[in-house]
C-alpha cells in the first residue's frame, strides 16, 4: 500500500523580518550560550500599565478590514491599551490583499465584540477570531530550499527557549529532507515569531508555520474490536501529542462500535505517529487523517492507495513518486505497517 502526499507549491517570504519583543526572541545577532539558553533579553510578556490586570496568558486574535487602508490604519493601535494591557499590531504576511493584521499581548477573557470596538474607528472590520493561549506547548513546521539549510537549523535541537527545551527532528514526510518538525515551544507562539527567531540565528526558511496558525487536524481510528476502541476513549481522550490535548470520542456512525474520532491533532503530526500513539490500547486496524491546511503555503491533502497485490504497489511508487497531480508534486512511498 504506498501512501501518497501532496504538497502545495511554497513561494520563498522576502518580507522584511519584524521583532516581536514581547515574546522574548532575541534580535539578530544575538545567539545562544552554547545552544542551551537564550542571552537576557526582553520580558516574555509587554508590560502592562495596570498591575491589577494580571491574569494566566495572553490571547491573540486575527482581524480583516474591508480595505487595506483600514489595515493600515489599525497598524496604528500597536501600544495602545485595552484592560490595562498593551497589545500589538502586526501586518499579517499571509494576506495577499493587505487587510489582515494580527493583535497581539490581549487578555485571556478578550471576546471578539470588545476587540471590534477597541478597533471601530479604523474601518470596516470583516472579521475577527481572538484564540486563546493556553499552558501547552506550541508545534511547528519549517522547510529549507536545501537539505544542508535543514541539517543547519536541526543544530536549534535541545535549544532552551523560556524555560521550554525545543525538540526537533526530520519531517517523515520529507523525502529530500528539507523540512523540520518542531516541539515544545513556548507557548502561543505564532509562525510569524518562529520565523524571525530562524532568521535571527541565520537561517532563512521558505516555510513557517505552527499550529496556532494552522488548522487543526481530525481523524479517524479503527479497531478490531469495540472493547478496545471504548478502552481507548477512556484511557486517551486528554492525553497530549505533539504538545496538543487530544480529544477522543466514539463515533456514533460506527455500527460495530470500533471507530472512535479524534480532533485536537496538531500540524505536523503524521499518520504513523497517531497510530502508534492509539496502539497503547491495542491494535489499530486503520487511521484516517483529515485536514491539517498549512498557514503559509495553502497545505496539503494525503491518502493511502490500496492494490491488490505487492507487485503493482511497488511499480505505482516507483512510477508515480514525484509526478505532477492539479499543478502540484506528489510524494509517493511505501506504507510500512502495510
């Protein structure tokens, strides 16, 4: 059975990088203390004028103007207050009309229609999402034009970024090794960060993205029996994979009981890493992963092809790896627990 992937095509970022203080990233030229620990630099949080305020994180939220002048204009609420904090107002790279902006440094209970307020006098607001930052850790995955930029930037491994050790390693998914996955970091962390702590330490990748920025992933998991499947609802939903919480439930479409659906999955996470996390509580049968768009490449879709025999399998791999589908560039290859 040889699985398939497409990837979107990735136009390289030329934007100049911006620096976003309050998360604590050092600015260009400033490097780690032996690849452990980042030089003193900014607070992780901005400063807030009233103390009282204080709470357990910070929320961001993304907004679309009518216009890009009305963008443009809510770039100028950058340092202004709202509950006593201080946000920011970053252009969001990603917006191919200009008129997406990302607020930064909120409070955790911010609601969407005090934010819209906070932002009237700029304009036309389309739309607005606040997400909150909770405790867990952020994932995220970066690609490189080369396999030497890779091997450069997998130097970053075990890396201490406030207080979270940066976990790395080679995309499965990534057959001209180009493409990292990266774990623990610090949370709320936006690809737009990731990226200009890359390029401060040198580095120029051509993807960024986490999973704050990225559609989260469902799937699909079948067992063999029904006992095994409800063991796995209760000993799994709420457990963390990829610095994500899971959640598992059964899925009330199954008529043998064996299937359970599980949402919550972070980017980055491959199908092989989810089936091997449910084989704690017994042998999956079959997983079927849904979604997982990329922020600032437009994603890609996977699936699994099943022949009838090994020889076919085999010839479709060899043939089909690296043909060109709907303008894209498929990854063909073996599925091992085939």
């Amino acid at each position: 059975k040889p699985f398939w992937r497409r990837s979107a095509p990735c136009p390289s970022t030329t934007a100049e990088p911006r620096w976003s203080a309050w998360r604590g990233f050092p600015a260009p030229g400033v490097m780690f203390a032996g690849q452990a620990k980042i030089e003193d630099g900014p607070a992780a949080k901005r400063p807030r004028v009233d103390s009282a305020a204080e709470g357990d994180g910070l929320a961001f939220a993304e907004m679309r103007f009518g216009d890009s002048a009305s963008a443009q204009q809510a770039l100028q609420m950058a340092g202004t207050h709202i509950d006593g904090f201080v946000i920011s107002v970053t252009a969001d790279e990603r917006s191919k009309d200009q008129t997406k902006v990302i607020v930064g440094g909120l409070p955790n209970d911010m609601d969407k229609d005090r934010l819209k307020l906070h932002f009237s006098e700029c304009g036309e607001i389309k739309f607005a999402e606040v997400r909150r930052v909770g405790g867990l850790p952020v994932t995220g995955e970066i690609r490189f034009s080369t396999p030497q930029e890779a091997q450069a930037a997998f130097a970053l491994n075990g890396t201490v970024i406030e207080g979270h050790e940066l976990g790395m390693k080679f995309h499965p998914g990534s057959s001209d090794g180009t493409k990292l996955q990266l774990f623990n970091l610090p949370p709320g962390t936006q690809w737009q960060e990731l990226k200009e702590f890359l390029v401060g330490q040198g580095l120029s990748p051509v993807f960024v993205d986490t999973n704050l920025s990225a559609q989260s992933v469902t799937a699909e998991v079948r067992y063999d029996d029904q006992q095994t499947a409800v063991s796995a609802e209760a000993t799994l939903n709420g457990s963390v994979l990829g610095g994500a919480e899971l959640k598992v439930r059964m899925d009330e479409m199954s008529k043998d009981g064996t299937r359970i659906l599980v949402t919550g999955i972070p980017p980055g996470i491959e199908w092989q890493e989810l089936k091997d996390h449910f084989n704690q509580c017994g042998r999956v049968a079959f997983v079927n992963v849904k979604g997982g768009k990329g922020g600032a490449c437009g994603g890609y879709s996977m699936a699994e092809v099943r022949y009838d025999d090994p020889p076919t399998a085999a010839a479709a791999q060899a043939a089909m790896n690296g043909s060109v589908l709907g303008g894209s560039e498929l990854r063909v290859r073996m599925d091992e627990m085939s």
